[in-house]
C-alpha cells in the first residue's frame, strides 16, 4: 500500500468513531504480527536483543512480553554477556 | 446455585472460551469480540439464543474477521490479521484482558444481575464500542433482535453441575446422585460443543485420541482388551508437571459405549492398587449448531482410610466437602472444555 493513500484514508476524520474502531483494529494487527515475527526472529536464532534493538525496546521488555506467549517448541536463546 | 457460584462458573467458562478464541489469532488481547465469540459457544440461555438465531462458531469468526478487514480498508490497508486457525490457549497460559472485554463480566455480576451468561450476553449487547452491534450487523441480526430472543429463551433444561444458568438438577444430576451414594467424588456438567454428535463420537469413544481431552494423559499404548496411558510429563507450554511415580501409569477400560452417544471411561493405577479410580462417562446429545456433552467425571474409592486416619475421616471430610467439590467440578470442565477445544 502506498504511504500517500494510507495517509489520505487515515486523515479522513468525517466518521471519527469508524476512524477509532478502525485504529483498534490496526493495533490488533500490528500485536499479531509482532508475535509472528519474534517467533520467526528467534526460530532464525535471534537473541533477545536484537530482537529488542530492531523493535527499539529494552531487551527486558521484549522479554516480558513475549517469553511465555511464543511457541514452546522454540529454543530460547540464553543471555550470554 | 448460589449467586457467588453461578458469577464464578460463568466467569471462569466464559474467560476460558474468550482466552481461547484470542489465542488463534496472535498476541492480542481478549477484547469484547472474544466474549462475543465464547457466549456463542456457551452452554446455557445465551448460547442458545445466540444459536437459535441461526449463528453458529465458524459464522461469528468470519464475522469477526470480516470487521477487522474491512475497518484497516477503511484506512487503506489490504491486509487480514493472520491467524494460525488453532487454539494456542495451553501452550501460551493465561491472557491478558482488554479492560471493557473484562468489564463486561464484572458487569454482569454487579447488583440486582444475574451474573449468568444471560446478564453477560445483555451487557455484550449494550456495549458502547459498536463492535458486537457490527458484528451481528454481518450475521443479519441487531442487538434488539438478540435481546428479544434472549427474553424468549427458558432457563436450561438439564445441568447437573456448576457451570451452567440455573443449576436444577435434571437427569444427570440424578445419576450424579446415584455416583455420590456409592462413595465417590463425583461432579456432572453439561457443555455445548460446536460439532455434530458423530464427530462428538468419533472424539469420545476411541481411547487412541484421549490425550486429545485429558491433559493429564501424554500417551495411549494397546495392550489387549484394554489400553494404557502415560501420565502426562511435559505440559503443553513446556513446563514439567510433576507426577507421582506410581500415578504414572494408568490402565484405561472402555466399560460401555452405546449406540454413538454414551461412553464410560474407568481409568485406574496399576502402581497404586489402593488409590482411587478416575471414571468418565460422556453422553451426547444433539442440539442446534452443534450438540450438548455432558462429562460426569467421578472419583471411585477402591479402599477407605485406615487406622486413624478412619476415626476422623468423617470430620476432615466435611470440612473439606466444598473445596474437594469444587476442585472435582474443575475436573469435570476440564475434560468438557478439552472435548470442545478438540473440536473446534
């Protein structure tokens, strides 16, 4: 999707309960696919954090948040410094 | 069913439907959509209303789905949030709450409600987001629609046990009944499963696919006319579950299995020859958009305490009655919620 029409439709405040129940929708997707790509990231036998890095939190939070939901059939990488 | 029990069974069943639907997509959290999607599957006045109305599980996920489409096109952007299509509930544990979604149970509870799935169906109806009026916009019908089938709908016909609106026993309670005289533990509920009573069946009966259901069992070998389970070791979001060497081990009979909708399960340990014996029986019934299941999960005594412990078995006993019937009732939805998780 090109960026000018994402910003054309987003900056379109004529219904701003629909633009609001259209923004929670965008955060549910953006949840979705952050899961998907920590686990991808820590199939591909990415740390913790550069994980954090590339998503531009603190590893702790990453780890928090995402340590109990992923796939338990990945291997969890361990701290090594 | 005393108000307290009834705002708790129907939290918890209803919490454990909503975490699951909210697994299969992702990392979000429970949000009203999920409760929307768990009432559709519950048993009990609300589930019934909702079923009635012709909306059945697989109609309300693409409902949902549908609404998340369309309302990111609205802010031009071609994408579906993507979903495994499976319940990731065990391997992920407890979910987090949006706190409207959870609201709306603590709502229901609230003075002069209910706290039923009925009063958590009214406050899903009467929520302000627009979210649930969009959904059953998509299913062809309106709040007041839903509303009006809910005034429409009797209280359940027969529920056993914890975990349904008004708990009159019927005629699983009064099996329950005769379970209880002859010196067991035992506790009987019903649940709606949104499968047809074959696929129930196939499910139930075939001792192979019991650690579909049981989370206590990892493994089923053969062995002759009857078949043995392995205790469960690794818990499905890999924590080790520690099990008693002797429980290890559990030999499993099919003691009936009538005409596709009744079968009893007689799970005993081999390893402990005086420890009590785990009995499951399920029967199956059809209903609308599905079939109602009912578990009457039973603890059966092999041998009584001895020595001292049998001088004052009769008073430990009844101070433990409310917590041992509880924690038998949790049992009895485990195995109910594993059947329907199975099949959904």
């Amino acid at each position: 999707m090109e960026s000018t029409r994402v910003a054309q439709a987003a900056a379109d405040t004529t219904d701003p309960r629909a633009g609001l129940r259209a923004v929670a929708s965008l955060r549910t997707l953006a949840d979705a696919l952050e899961l998907r790509q920590v686990e991808a990231a820590l199939r591909a036998g990415m740390s913790w954090q550069q994980i954090a890095d590339a998503l531009g939190v603190t590893r702790q939070a990453v780890h928090k948040k995402y340590a109990k939901k992923i796939d338990p059939s990945i291997e969890v990488p361990r701290r090594t410094s | 069913m005393s108000k307290f029990t009834q705002v708790a069974s129907t939290g918890l069943t209803l919490s454990i439907a909503a975490g699951e639907e909210a697994s299969r997509i992702g990392d979000g959290k429970v949000d009203v959509e999920h409760v929307f999607l768990a009432l559709v599957i519950s048993e009990g006045r609300a589930g019934r209303a909702l079923r009635d109305l012709g909306i059945t599980l697989d109609r309300a996920r693409t409902a949902v789905t549908d609404m998340h489409r369309d309302q990111l096109a609205s802010l031009g952007i071609t994408a579906e949030i993507p979903s495994e299509g499976r319940i990731r509930f065990l391997e992920q544990g407890g979910r987090d709450w949006n706190e409207r979604a959870l609201k709306l149970l603590t709502e229901a509870g609230g003075p002069r409600k209910a706290g039923d799935t009925a009063a958590v169906l009214r406050e899903t109806l009467s929520e302000p987001s627009g979210v649930v009026e969009d959904i059953l916009a998509r299913l062809g019908t309106t709040p007041e629609k839903v509303r009006a089938r809910l005034d429409a709908t009797t209280p359940a016909v027969a529920n056993g046990g914890a975990g349904n609106d008004d708990g009159e026993p019927g005629a699983h309670g009064q099996r329950k009944r005769r379970l209880m005289g002859s010196h067991t533990l035992a506790r009987a509920l019903t649940v709606f499963v949104p499968a047809a009573p074959d696929d129930v069946w196939a499910l139930v009966s075939d001792a192979m696919r019991i650690p579909e259901w049981d989370l206590g069992i990892g493994t089923i070998t053969r062995d002759g006319s009857v078949w043995e389970g392995r205790a469960r070791t690794i818990a499905h979001d890999g924590r080790r579950v520690k099990v008693k060497p002797a429980l290890r081990r559990q030999t499993i009979e099919r003691i009936a299995a009538d005409a596709r909708h009744h079968v009893e399960w007689l799970m005993s340990y081999p390893d402990a020859p005086r420890g009590n014996r785990r009995s499951i029986i399920v029967d199956i019934a059809p209903a609308t958009g599905g079939s109602d299941v009912t578990v009457q999960f039973a603890w059966v005594k092999v041998s009584g305490p001895t020595g001292f412990r049998k001088l004052v078995a009769p008073l430990t006993r009844m101070l433990a009655r409310p917590f041992v019937r509880f924690v038998v009732w949790t049992q009895a939805l485990s195995l109910a919620n594993g059947i329907s998780r199975a099949l959904r």
